[in-house]
C-alpha cells in the first residue's frame, strides 16, 4: 500500500524532480528511503547524494539532469538554510560573465558539505549571518561577485 503510494507519486513527478526522504512527511523517513532506494535498483529514480534522489530521463547523450542552482536550492530548502552563490556562479548569475564553474560554491547558513553530482561536486560552506544581512537576492548576487572581482583584481588575473 505504502510502497505503490509513493511509486504512484513518483511516476506522476515530472523529469527533473529532486525528492527526498522526508519528501513524503506521511510515512517514516527510513521506510521512504529504502522505498526510493529500490526504485534506484528498477531504474524509475537516481540517486545524487545521500538522502537526494532525482526523476529523470536518460538520453542518448546521458542523464538529464537539472541546473545545479536548482539541486543547490532544493537542498537548501530542504535543511531550511539560506544560499548565496559564490565567485564565477554570481557573476554568472548577474549575466556578467559567459564563465559556468564545474564546481560552483555557495555559502550557506547551514551545515557545511560537499555533494558529488556525475563528477560535478557542489560545494556549501559555512557562512557568518553577516553574508546574508543583505536584503533582496540581486544585492546578495551583488555583493558576492563584487568580492570575486576584488580577488581577480588583486592576482592580476
């Protein structure tokens, strides 16, 4: 009953749908993760990172995967924390740069770590409250790459 509940739920979400075992509140978070973990093994999910499963399809090029500012922000929301892109991804962001980082970095006001991703790593490093005092997601994005620009300004670069 549980298990053709949340397979009905799944196969229903759209490509490109992050979930996560606390996704569905209803049932016991290590049921649903071993649930989602046989759906793994039936090809109908991927698995990202511990606790991080993902719906989507495979091309003849791959998978298709979401941007990683959407994974980022989806796993913020989960945690409840804050993000705030850094260096060359703010940049991107602000549409200043053409430059995409392989391994985009973001502050967090959560638990700092690292997620691996087909061999693109997330990095989420723990930031003072002061880094997201600033009001509005722009201003953030602002003050962010301005402290990239600093940095290439003061190497030469």
């Amino acid at each position: 009953m549980v298990v053709n509940a949340i397979r009905e739920r799944v196969s229903s979400a759209t490509n490109g749908t992050l979930l996560f075992n606390n996704s569905f509140p209803e049932y016991d978070d290590e049921y649903v993760g071993k649930i989602l973990s046989d759906l793994v093994k039936s090809g109908d999910l991927h698995h990202l990172s511990r606790g991080v499963y993902l719906k989507t399809e495979q091309t003849g090029f791959g998978l298709v995967y979401p941007p990683v500012s959407d994974i980022a922000s989806a796993i913020a929301e989960r945690d409840k924390a804050q993000i705030l892109p850094t260096g060359a991804t703010a940049l991107n962001l602000l549409g200043l740069s053409t430059q995409m980082p392989m391994n985009p970095v973001f502050l967090t006001s959560g638990s700092a770590r690292t997620i691996t991703i087909d061999g693109r790593t997330i990095t989420f490093k723990r930031a003072v409250p002061k880094n997201f005092a600033v009001k509005g997601k722009k201003r953030s994005l602002i003050g962010s790459g301005c402290r990239k620009g600093q940095k290439n300004l003061r190497s030469g670069s």
